[in-house]
C-alpha cells in the first residue's frame, strides 16, 4: 500500500480539530474525513467514525496495525505543516 495523495484543509476556527484531511492510497482509493487534532501532548490523527446506537464513536475506516497508523499519522501530519493557512487544500504524493 502506497499513500499517492494528501489533501489537507486547515479550520481557522478555535478548537482542538486543526484540520481535515483526505488520503489516496495506490491511486486507486481514498479516505475522507481524517481529523488532525490538537491534544495534551501534541498533534495526532482521528479516523473517520460514526456514532453507534449506543452513542459510541467507532472508526468507520482505520489501520489495522500499529506501524501503518503511526505511517499515516506521519504523513498526514506533515502535510498538516506545509499547508499553506489560506489553502483550501494541498496534494502531496508520496
């Protein structure tokens, strides 16, 4: 799996969510609606999830390891801090 494309848009409203961002994986397949967040400890990435009858969130789409979330995390992050601010989005391949 090759992550081809990322595209961020920056939230300029207050808040802990900084951005959203979308992942092409293998020009063939994309993710929308990842979260950057701000929180104690720094910027992390929330996949995108839906709320349960039980009123739970659960990730609808998400790695299924360790090492390929902390891979996209890495990614997406990155293409957080080379977004231009006034940009409504940014295309990185990688």
């Amino acid at each position: 799996m090759n992550i081809t494309d990322v595209r961020v848009r920056k939230i300029e409203k207050e808040g802990k969510m900084k951005a959203v961002a979308s992942v092409t994986l293998d020009n063939e397949f994309v993710i929308h609606d990842i979260k950057v967040i701000e929180g104690d400890k720094g910027l992390f990435i929330a996949m995108p999830s839906r709320r349960s009858a039980d009123g739970e969130y659960r990730d609808i789409a998400h790695p299924i390891n360790t090492e390929t979330r902390k891979h996209l995390q890495e990614i997406v992050l990155d293409a957080y801090e080379n977004a231009d601010s006034g940009s409504d989005a940014m295309g990185e391949t990688y």
